[in-house]
C-alpha cells in the first residue's frame, strides 16, 4: 500500500448542496484544509478545488471534484495522472447511506458498493485498489421519503443529527490524518467501530 498523497472529497458543487447529505466529504476535507490552514484554488484543468496541506506530517493535496458526484472520477484520474500517483495514493471520503449516522467505515479498497461516485472514480481510474472512507449517513424511515433516496441524501441531515455528524466529520479528519500518517491499516484498527 503506498502512502496517501491526494485525499478526495466527494459531494456536489453549488450552495444550495452545501449542506446536503451527500455531500459529508466536502465537510471533511474542508476541515483538513481549514486545521492545516491550506488555501482553496479552482483548477479547472482537474475539474476541481485543491488545497495543498501538511496533515500527520506530511505533504498531501486535497481535493473537491466539481464534476458532481456521479462523474467525480474524470477529476480523480486527472489528479492522478498529472501528479503521477498510484490508486491506492488516493483516499476518497464519500457517503454511505447503509450506515448509521455518523459511522466510519474505512478500508484499503472495495466494491463501489452502489455508490455512483466511486463507480464513476473506479471507471476513470481504472482501479477499485483505492482506501475509502465511508461516513453514514442512513437512510430515510420507512414510508417517510416521497421522493426515495435520491431526495434523501440530496436533503439536509436532521436538527437532532448535527451533533452527531458533526462528531463524525471531526472523527473523519482525524481518520483521514491517522491513514496519511500512520498508514491506512493503522487508521482502520484506530476508528473503525
């Protein structure tokens, strides 16, 4: 497993997504950028906003794609190419809606599990040999969303889930800094509860 160099947060450009469900790894590496005082810059050439950072020591460069979500792969693999790294360099935060709110799953590779972010990343890629960090987001309660899941995780978390998400973005930065650090197996046995 090579050494984390990019670390990508997947969600949608544009305000009125900001706070979206989905969009959870934008939140997290807007607070890697933000603790590692990093500047953002529009590089329209990836097709995304970058941030070079120091986090666990190191020199990594953070990533938002505005692609939106289901084509963030063509501004991964622009990253890649251009900075000649490898997959498994990159660490890609995203949204899972099969977990809890506010649970962490990372792991060194996988499936695209669904989630049209990372097809969209493996596609361009031409690799699902990439750590993730998944951060639940759960799902809508039975009979509860009219307009399925799509609306669901397009729709702002509940008042009584902030605390709770806001812990799971602290806890994912320091995930996310643990995995640059230390290696991602490390931050795996660490934060993965």
């Amino acid at each position: 497993m090579g050494e984390i160099r990019l670390v990508v947060g997947l969600g949608n450009p544009g305000r009125e997504y900001g706070t979206s469900r989905h969009n959870i790894g934008f939140r997290v590496v807007d607070k890697l950028a933000a603790d590692a005082g990093a500047r953002w810059q529009t590089k329209s050439k990836f097709e995304a906003d970058i941030a070079e950072a120091q986090l666990g020591g190191r020199a990594v460069l953070l990533a938002k794609p505005l692609t939106f979500m289901n084509a963030s792969g063509s501004a991964c693999a622009a990253l890649l190419h251009w900075h000649k790294f490898e997959p498994e360099q990159m660490l890609v935060i995203v949204d899972d809606a099969d977990l809890d709110v506010g649970r962490l799953r990372l792991r060194e590779k996988g499936s695209a599990g669904g989630h049209r972010g990372l097809l969209s990343i493996a596609q361009c890629a031409g690799s699902e040999q990439y750590p993730r960090l998944r951060i639940g987001i759960g799902r809508p309660e039975p009979g509860r969303a009219a307009d399925g899941l799509v609306g669901f995780v397009l729709g702002r978390f509940r008042d009584d889930e902030r605390p709770q998400v806001d812990e799971a973005v602290a806890r994912a930065a320091q995930a996310v800094e643990s995995a640059v650090a230390r290696g991602v197996a490390a931050a795996m046995n660490e934060f993965n509860g």
